[in-house]
C-alpha cells in the first residue's frame, strides 16, 4: 500500500495527521491480531497504543522490504513478545501458558456481527494460537505467505505448512459444531 507509506513519510515530515490516519486505518484489526498473542483484549489494547507511541517517538525508518502493513504488524507482534517476556520474569508462567486463546470477549463480537463470521471467528479460537494468528492475518488482514512468515519470523514454507494444517483442523472444528457450508 503505498498510501500508507506516504502517510507515514508526512508524519516523519512533520504532518501528525499521517500518523492519525495510519492509526484509524489499523487500530482495530492490529487490537484483534494483538489479543490472539496475549490472550486480553485490555492489554491487546495497551499494546496495540504502545506500538503507535513507539512508531511516534522512535520514528523507525521504513525501508520498503516488506508492505508497510506487514511491517507495522511486526513491530506490534514484537511489542507484544516484549511485554511477555516482561511480565513471565515478573509471574514465573510459561510463555507458551500467555499464548492460549480466550473466549470471544463482547468487543469482538460487536466487529462480528454477521452470524457465519461469528460462527467462523468463534471455531479459530478454538484452534491453537499459531493456526489462529496464521488463519486471521490470512484472511482477515489479506496478507500474504511471505508478509505472515516475516510478521510471525517463520520460514514461508513453514507458514505454507502452518496454513494447510490450520486449513484443516479449522474444517474439523467446523465439521464438528454442525457448521454447513458449500463444496464445490
């Protein structure tokens, strides 16, 4: 998106509305992505803010090697990391115990508000956290194998993998609530 990259460059130029809009455009689909990490759509929250006051303050150059969305998630994902890796020094927990998904919180209901997609929604929460990331950076934030491999630090084959098998646990879940859909 090359709009976006221009937004970013008036906001390092010295234009806040650049950043203003960068932050209308992303806020709730990073907030979601974010709460698929920590497990808390209030922290999700915090850190999605954090992420913006770091892109504000530190104003890190980007470098055109990926989409600006796929680098903004990255910096978000990282965000994110730190804060748990933060927090298991503090609680003694297991980062992989912070990775588990929660239920569907009434935020997220409200942005899916058509039945199916919540029936859908509600069956990737289900599924392990990196076939729920993998599965919601695919299709709800359209981005491609090689931007999820560089926002999750993954191989692109190893996300080729992690879809398939995300793909297909996700039909079973499915399969297994009585979910009908089409077959070509």
């Amino acid at each position: 998106m090359g709009n976006d990259e221009e937004r970013y460059r008036r906001f390092l130029d010295g234009d806040d509305n650049g950043l203003i809009e960068i932050i209308d455009e992303y806020h709730e689909g990073m907030t979601l992505y974010l709460n698929s990490i920590v497990n808390n759509i209030c922290l999700a929250e915090d850190i999605m803010q954090d992420t913006f006051v770091k892109l504000a303050i530190k104003k890190p150059s980007f470098r055109g090697k990926c989409s600006f969305k796929t680098w903004l998630f990255t910096i978000a994902r990282n965000c994110a990391i730190d804060h748990l890796r933060k927090e298991q020094k503090i609680s003694d927990l297991s980062l992989d115990e912070h990775l588990n998904i929660s239920d569907v919180t009434d935020t997220e209901k409200e942005f899916f508000k058509e039945e199916q997609k919540a029936e859908l929604y509600k069956a990737m929460k289900r599924l392990n956290p990196d076939y729920y990331q993998v599965l919601y950076l695919m299709y709800f934030e359209d981005l491609d194998t090689s931007d999820i491999a560089k926002i999750m630090h993954k191989a692109k084959r190893q996300v080729s993998d992690l879809i398939f098998r995300a793909r297909k646990s996700l039909k079973t879940e499915l399969e297994r609530k009585g979910f009908i859909y089409e077959r070509y």
